[in-house]
C-alpha cells in the first residue's frame, strides 16, 4: 500500500510541474505577442501625432505667408475652425494663437494654448516640456502627450507669448528684452505679454 502511494504521489506531482510548464510558455508567448502589438501601436500613434503636427504647421507657415486674412480649417482632436491670421482680439476655438500685439491678455488664446500660457506664467522660472506637460494636467510619461504639449509653447514662441532659452526651457517673452537673457530671438524684441489684458 507505502509502494503504490509513493508511486502515484511523484506521478501527480510530475503532472502538476508539466502543466505548470505549460501554462509558463503559454504565458511568455502572449506577453512576447501583446508586447509586439504594444510596439505597433505606439508607433502607429507617433505616425499619427508627426503627421497632425506637420500639417498644423503647414497650415500655421501657409497662413503666416498669405497676405490675406482668410478662414482655414485645422481639423485635429476635435477642434473647430479657426480664422487664422484673424485680427479680432476674442479668442480663437481651437485655432492658432495671433500673434501678439500691445495690449493683447491670455483671454484671446483659447484651449491648450491658454492652459501653457498660463502654465508658464505661473511657473517660478523657465519650464521643459515635461514639467509643463505636468502642469496642464497630461501624463508626462506619454511621450507623445509631452511632444503636443511642447509644440503649442513652440508655437506661442513664434507667435510672440513665450520666450525660450538656449538649454530649450520656455518662460514668458520678458519686457527687458529676452535675447540678452540668451534666449530664442523669435520673441526677443517683444514687450512680455501679460496674463490679463495690458
């Protein structure tokens, strides 16, 4: 009776390790699987984000070099059309922000522009795309959000909101004149717009 029971023990043992084995090469393969398509998707989802910023700034360089003040639609995530190069000092939908002018408050930008303007202002002192994607509330860890994020300051930049020093940081566009500060000229020569109506 000792003899049969010590046989059927290793037996079932035997069988429990292989099913064990089993199940552990199972899950290699489906995580090896789900790993590759993990890949694939967050390539296909920068695909996607290099593409919607080429064309915002295709459409923001076409619309800079046109003369004329005419509609264009920037269909991206939702927003509306904008009327870029619009002079009216409302804020634009979903649009590009105008490019600043004496006068001019953070009341005429309007979505994720406002909130990294505001974003900058508040900041103790020049921001990275990091921290400032922490400060509008996005998942910094999502590269692709950091990159969106950065590419609305890089846009406040050229358009006269933000100042950007060498080492890439954003911060307002100063009053005391920012290239001496070892800054991007592209702002360089502007007043520092104000968070509230100048």
């Amino acid at each position: 009776m000792l003899w049969i029971e010590e046989v059927v023990m290793p037996s079932v043992l035997g069988l429990m390790e292989r099913r064990e084995a089993r199940a552990r090469q199972d899950l290699e393969s489906w995580t090896e699987v789900l790993e590759q398509a993990q890949a694939e998707v967050d390539a296909a989802r920068e695909r996607v984000e290099r593409a919607r910023v080429g064309h915002e700034e295709l459409v923001s360089a076409l619309a800079e070099e046109s003369t004329v003040n005419t509609p264009a639609s920037v269909p991206s995530g939702g927003e509306v059309s904008a009327a870029v190069g619009s002079s009216g000092s409302g804020p634009v939908h979903g649009g590009r922000p105008p490019v600043w002018r004496s006068g001019m408050g953070e009341e005429v930008l309007s979505g994720l522009y406002r909130e990294v303007f505001a974003a900058v202002v508040a900041a103790s002192g020049p921001v990275n795309g990091v921290e400032l994607t922490r400060a509008v509330g996005q998942e910094a860890e999502i590269k692709n959000e950091v990159e969106k994020i950065r590419h609305r300051a890089y846009v406040l930049e050229k358009r006269g909101w933000l100042a950007r020093a060498k080492d890439g940081r954003f911060m307002p566009a100063s009053e005391l004149g920012v290239v001496a500060q070892g800054v991007s000229p592209a702002s360089g020569e502007r007043p520092r717009p104000s968070g509230g109506t100048a």
